[in-house]
C-alpha cells in the first residue's frame, strides 16, 4: 500500500526507528522474502600500470579509480577483460566518465561504447549527487549496450533525506532501469555528519519511499559487518563489496564467504550469492 507524504514525514521525524523498520521491512519481504544477495568483489586498479589479479571465486571484478584519459580507461578494461574472462567486470563512476567526456569534448556515449567493445559489462556506480545529467547519462549507459551496477550518493547534502529519496524515484520513473540502490553516502559530508542509528533510518527510509527499485544495498567493506548486518534487518536487501579473498589467517571461520553468511543468518533472512549481472550462483 503508497504510503502518503504526510505519512511518510511522520516517519521522517519519529524517533521510533522500531516501527519505520518494521514497516521497511514489509516492504523488503514483499520484493524478496527472506533472501538476501551479496557478491564477492575483485577490486582492481584502474591504472594501465598496475597488476591484475582477480580471485577464482570473484562473482565481479571491478576497476576502481579515476582513468587519466579516454584511451588508458578503454586500455585499462581491455587488459582486465583479457584477464579475467567470464567475469561480470564493471567499472569507474559515471559522474567521473561524465567529466571525461567533456574534457575530451567526446559524447558520452561514444566512451561508454568504446568501454563496451573492451569489455565491460557494468559502470560500476552512479553517484546521483555528482551527475551533470542523471536522466540523459543512465539512459546513454542502457543505449550502449551496458547496464548500471548501482546508484548511489556520493555525499549526504541535508538531515532530510526525504526530498532526495523522492528525486531518487522521479529519476527511476523515467529511466527504469535502476537495479539496486545504496542510499548510504560513499563520503562523510563533515558539515552534516551522521549517526549509525541515522544510518540505518535512511536504509529504512529508502526502502519504504524508493519502492520502485528492486534492492536497496548496503556496502559490507565500507561500512562493516555490524551496521549492514542492522541494516538488513531494516529494509536492505543485497550486499556489495564482499572480499573476493579465500580464508583469512584467523581460519575458516573468518573467510569472508562464511562471515557474510553468518551475518545474513544472524539477521533472520537466506543468503544467496550472485555475481555482478545479479545471477545467483550455484
């Protein structure tokens, strides 16, 4: 059932984050049950000089980093393509790919299809607070041949999350092509800092209000076991940036492969593994 403006900037202002995760919760149950996907991440540099090495059980690997120009990202993605074949690669921001396109006074459309003949499956994030053009650049992306990995949010702009998640839905109506979206910003704004608890309200939040989006992710290296662990009980669904890595030192039961599943456990809900173009792996 909608819920209402006036209903929804009740929850925004409640202090009762029970009830506003309960209610997000519904709603993660009515899109997925009890599953939640995660997958296991290869980050590799996006510097042509670098080595490439991507663990066998990498479900994506992904070039991290600002490219130096238009050739080195087109040269950066086929040397991990080359290496890495069958594996979902994604890569860069768009908002970075954006600001390349313009320096090099090239269509943006031009570098995201250079980018797809190399290889690349995915552009690995949208930061909508950076983008010059949103609707128009996650539409170039579709036109091109490749698909969006995850928006997300660079830095949080204001206490209210509202006004910003209903322009997270605006933009969905007409692109509708967001998969996942992680409303957790990938930078702390130092002017506007939050809390754990304010954290996974705006989880809770986005879930309820940003309705028409499939998953609502959280980011498991950024943020850390713990809080994704509270956020999936608040209305997340899938998990980005498990460590591709085998066992640690400290033994098996500390491999990432377990630890994540025992947290996703832990939070009353199934574990499914998927790789990068969101197939569940067996």
């Amino acid at each position: 059932m909608p819920v209402s403006d006036r209903e929804l900037a009740s929850l925004a202002a409640t202090h009762d984050i029970i009830s506003v995760g309960m209610l997000a919760d519904d709603v993660r149950r009515r899109h997925h049950g009890l599953q939640t996907t995660f997958v296991r991440v290869a980050d590799v540099s996006a510097d042509v000089d670098a080595p490439v090495s991507v663990p066998a059980a990498a479900g994506e690997v992904r070039v991290v980093g600002t490219p130096a120009s238009r050739a080195a990202a087109v040269e950066r993605v086929r040397q991990v393509a080359a290496t890495a074949p069958g594996i979902a690669l994604s890569a860069f921001s768009l908002s970075d790919l954006e600001e390349l396109a313009a320096r090099e006074h090239v269509p943006l459309r031009a570098v995201l299809e250079e980018l797809h003949a190399a290889g690349l499956d995915l552009v690995a994030q949208a930061p909508v607070d950076r983008l010059r053009h949103a609707r128009r650049s996650i539409e170039e992306i579709n036109i091109s041949g490749l698909v969006l990995a995850r928006l997300t949010v660079d830095q949080t702009s204001s206490a209210d999350p509202l006004p910003f998640l209903k322009s997270v839905v605006e933009l969905q109506r007409a692109v509708a092509v967001i998969r996942a979206f992680a409303p957790l910003p990938r930078r702390i704004n130092a002017a506007v800092p939050t809390t754990g608890y304010e954290d996974v309200k705006r989880v809770a939040l986005a879930r309820i209000v940003v309705d028409a989006v499939p998953s609502i992710q959280v980011d498991w290296s950024l943020y850390g076991p713990k809080l994704a662990q509270v956020a999936l009980t608040m209305g997340a669904d899938d998990v980005d940036g498990v460590s591709a890595e085998g066992e640690s030192t400290e033994g098996r039961r500390r491999a990432p492969l377990e630890e994540i599943r025992r947290n996703i456990r832990a939070a009353g809900q199934e574990p499914v593994e998927r790789n990068g173009r969101f197939e569940v792996r067996g």
